[in-house]
C-alpha cells in the first residue's frame, strides 16, 4: 500500500511540473522550445512543405483525370453490351 502511495505522489508531482511548463511555454511562445507558434500558425517551413505537397497532389490528380474518364466511358460501353 505505501508503494502505490508514493507511486501516486510521484505521478502527481511530474503532472503538476508538466502543466506548469505547458503554461510557462504558452506564455512565453512556445518558439523558444520548438513548440507550435503562440499564433496557431506552423511556421514557414511547414507551410512551405505543405504547399509543395499540395501542388503534387493537384498535378497528380490533373493527370489522372483523362484516364478516369477514358475508364468510365470503357465502364459504360462494357454495361451496353
């Protein structure tokens, strides 16, 4: 039984020093600790990417386009017969 109570005093106390330093860095910016900005953005590497990311996807889906069309018409010629 005094196992499981310090057990739960240690827990309790790393807890408390986890929300402390949770309000400490979102108070200070959480920039200086590699966290998100204090703003909610991602930063500008992070957008770069995700834009980078983004115009692959559209490239890819533009040129897939003819080809789910060409499979549609195939589909529906198959139907007819």
């Amino acid at each position: 039984m005094a196992l499981q109570t310090h057990i739960n005093d240690i827990m309790m106390k790393r807890l408390t020093k986890a929300k402390a330093t949770i309000a400490a860095d979102s108070s200070a910016g959480a920039a200086a600790t590699g966290g998100a900005p204090a703003d909610g953005g991602y930063g500008p590497r992070y957008e770069a990417h995700i834009s980078e990311m983004q115009a692959k996807l559209d490239a890819a889906n533009n040129r897939c386009g003819p080809c789910f069309a060409q499979l549609s018409h195939m589909v529906r010629d198959m139907s007819r017969l």
